[in-house]
C-alpha cells in the first residue's frame, strides 16, 4: 500500500543522507558526524508521519451511497477521490444502495473510479440493498465486486423520458422482452458502455448485456456462480478480512491487499453534496418554484415589502439551479410556464375565472410531465402537485369571490361617492350658483329655479361642478 512503500523507500533516504556527509567531508569528523546524526534522526522522528511507522495499518475509505444516483451523488464521489492522498487513503469501499439514477451523474462517478489512484471495491450492502440500473453500471466498474447476501443486482435498461421502469423480471435471471421501447442508437451505446467495463475487470459481458438489453436481475449467489461479482461477504467486517492478500491490477501493476491491519475512515459526504442532495430532489425543487413565483406576484401586487420578493428571487434561482442539473422536459416546462401565464392573466385582467382556471389546469399537467423520467427517485410527487393545485384553485376562488363582492359595492373614493349626498344653495343666479357640500363650497348647475338656503341633492358631477336638483318628498324616499 502507500504507507509500506513509503516506508520501504525510507532507509534509501538514509543511506543518501550519510554519503552526503560523507562526500561534503563533514563524516570524517567523527564527534561532529555523531552529532548531525543524532539531530538528524530527531528531526525524522518529530516529523516523519505517523504512516512511516512498520506497523502502520491500511486506511479503507468508505464511501456510502444510497438512494438515487444524482448530481450529489456524483460531487459526493469526485470530492471523495480527490482528496485520497490528502487523507492517506490505501483503498475504497464504495458501497451501494441505489435504485438507479441519472445516466451523467452514473457515468461522472464511474470516470472517477476508473481514474482512481487506489483499487476501489463495489459492495452491495447490507442484506436487502439492491444495485439496478445505474448502481450495476458502477459495480462493473469497480476493480472487485462484491455483494452481501438477500442483495441483487441488474435491471440496467437506460430510461426515455415518459418510459416506465422496467419491473417485469423471470426468476433465472434472464430477464424479461417487455420493456420500454427506446432508440436503437441508446440501446447499443449503453450495451457497448457495460461490455467494456466487464473486459476491462474481466466479469460476465454476456449477463451484462442481458441485463441492459431484457431488465435481466441477479441475486448475489446466482451473480458470484456467472462471474458478474468476486465474492459474497456478510459485512463490511468480513469483505476486508476475505480481501486480504488478494492482487489486483492497477494502472498495469500488481497490487496486493494487505488489510490484516486496517482503519476504516468514513468519507461523508461535504457541504456542498449535502445541500446538492436537498436542493436537487425533484419535489424539492418543485417547491421552490412554486415560492419563488409566489413571492415574486407578491412583490409586483405590493411592491414595497421588499421581503417576498427577496425570498421569491432566491428560490427561484435556487430551483433554476436545480433543475438544469435534472432531466427536465422542456414540453412540460412550457405547459407549466403557460399555466403561470394565464393565471398571472387572470389577476391582472379579471373575468368570471375561466382563464384562472384553464391556467391551474395547464399548471398541473405541466408539473406531472415536467420531470417524469421514469428514473426511480426523480419523479415529482403526486401529493405534492395535488396539494398546489387544490391550493391555487382555493385562493382563485377566494379572490373571485373578494372581486365580486368589490364590484357589487358603492364607491368610496373619488367624484363618484358625491353622487346622492344632500348640499345647501349658498349663492343662486339663473340655473348656476353655488352650493356648501360636505362643508366645501362647490360649483353648481341646475335646471330648476333654486333659493338660497334650499335643500338640494347630487346627481353628477363633471369636474369640479356638480349637477343638483331641488331635495323633494320624492326624492327623499
């Protein structure tokens, strides 16, 4: 491993130093030479690293990923690998859990363990895990192969937008002829992808191909008897011990594990992934679009607030992030952007709600289709798109509701609310005068012959003139 070669290298360092001494005519002084020895070999043991040591142990790296391989998955595994030499690492366990996932994310982690500078070890675990589709891909990837058991492996068919999964399996492995249809072009890219790796580590290419072209699945025992794994193990424990003293060809050298002494290290995930793996959920995502849009309506009716339109913005470059890093459909992007529009319309331009509610309409099927990939993990939720749709027709209404009872009225502002209220002639000449009104002298016209002191009601205004007529029983009632 790493630590023993350095320390095989270390007494070459030593034989170097002394003919150094030697050459510089420092050695021929003996009290002087002992006493740069004696410093020298202090200065080494204060400095040299703990992994110097003969009985150093091998640092494994573990490497958990679970759930649907995606672009967290994939930062998780890059960020890992690259700091390998950092934190001294002899060997990776890259162990599986995974329905499937995106085909970029898949092939961005297979690149790095193709390019590890240590043997990587793929291992299903633990009993009840499962390696489809995506996860297969990585296994045959992995320098050694391994499963606990009750774990299985395959289904490894690549998905078109709008295909379902493939489920359908027959018991001996072989797999099935009913899976989605997809291109031709797809198909033989992604069987010529699997065949190269099972040559590459010498596996089962004939199983790997069945398992990408008829959704074939194996349990471990059946994937060790074809030669698709290397061993089965219980546990983690158990894999290491069964891997000691096992070669493995690395960069076209032998390597021989030495895992008699061993420390694991957990290699969790960092911040980035973290937040990767939050943001880049598909409901997730979803929702911050549905709050940016929200908050950014909120700004543009109340402009001022400053506040949701801050929230609005940042969650909607949040989800924006999020989605150019999922296979979104752009036919469902454009139905949801025209659901958005229409109901945006119908705010703006009230009417009886058919437009409101055309939009929610458009707005809901644009979100079923909008990530339905078919790829386990990566599907909007269903909750979800009901719970906003059965939301956003609940505040329609209310506001239809708030509109109607808004026009239905009298007015309260303007020259419109003078209408109907009483005034008193102040000055009279002809048919124009004056008149007090609400305790404001106003211009005024009438066609009846009016006093001064006359009791008068308002029936227009035009300007600053209001027309008047003489207040009787008749219009009193």
């Amino acid at each position: 491993m790493a630590s023993r070669r350095r320390l095989e290298e270390f007494p070459k360092t030593v034989r170097h130093l002394n003919a150094t001494l030697a050459d510089s005519g420092i050695g021929r002084r003996p009290r002087i030479s002992r006493v740069l020895a004696v410093s020298v070999l202090l200065f080494l043991s204060l400095t040299l690293p703990a992994t110097w040591s003969a009985e150093a142990a091998t640092r494994v790296g573990l490497i958990t990923l679970e759930g649907p391989i995606g672009p967290a998955s994939a930062a998780h595994v890059r960020r890992s690998f690259s700091e390998l030499n950092t934190n001294g690492i002899d060997l990776v366990v890259l162990q599986l859990d995974t329905p499937g996932g995106l085909v970029k994310s898949m092939r961005s982690i297979i690149k790095d363990v193709l390019a590890s500078p240590v043997p990587v070890v793929g291992f299903v675990a633990p009993s009840g895990a499962h390696a489809a589709s995506a996860g297969t891909y990585i296994l045959y990837a992995t320098h050694i192969a391994a499963m606990a058991p009750a774990t299985n492996l395959g289904a490894a068919t690549p998905i078109k937008v709008g295909d379902d999964p493939p489920s359908k399996q027959t018991s001996d492995g072989e797999g099935s002829d009913d899976v989605p249809d997809i291109d031709d072009k797809i198909l033989s890219d992604a069987i010529a992808y699997i065949r190269s790796l099972a040559e590459l580590r010498g596996r089962n290419g004939d199983w790997a191909e069945r398992a990408v072209r008829n959704a074939a699945s194996l349990p471990a025992g059946e994937a060790l008897k074809l030669g698709v794994i290397n061993l089965v193990a219980n546990d983690l424990s158990q894999l290491l011990a069964n891997l000691d003293g096992r070669t493995v060809t690395l960069n076209d050298e032998t390597v021989t594990l030495n895992l008699a002494d061993r420390e694991i290290v957990e290699l969790s995930p960092s911040f980035h992934a973290r937040f990767l793996a939050i943001i880049t959920d598909p409901t997730i995502a979803y929702g911050l679009l549905i709050v940016g849009m929200i908050g950014l309506l909120v700004e543009v009716a109340m402009p001022g607030l400053f506040v949701p339109g801050v929230i609005g913005l940042v969650s909607l470059l949040l989800s924006l992030y999020a989605f150019q890093l999922l296979p979104v459909s752009l036919v469902g992007l454009g139905i949801v952007v025209l659901g958005i529009i229409l109901m945006v319309v119908e705010l703006t331009l009230p009417g009886f709600g058919i437009i409101g509610f055309s939009g929610i309409t458009a707005f809901v099927l644009g979100s079923v289709f909008l990530l339905d990939t078919g790829v386990p993990g990566y599907g909007i939720s269903r909750y979800a798109i009901g719970l906003i749709a059965v939301i956003s027709s609940s505040l329609l209404m209310m506001f239809l509701v708030w509109l109607r009872r808004l026009h239905s009225q009298p007015y309260l502002g303007g020259a419109e609310e003078l209408v109907g209220d009483r005034a008193t002639v102040k000055i009279w000449q002809g048919d124009e005068g004056r008149v007090l009104l609400r305790g404001t002298t106003w211009a005024a016209r009438s066609a009846d012959e009016l006093a001064v002191g006359q009791k008068v009601r308002v029936i227009a205004v035009e300007g600053l003139t209001v027309d008047v007529e003489p207040e009787n029983e008749e219009t009193t009632s």
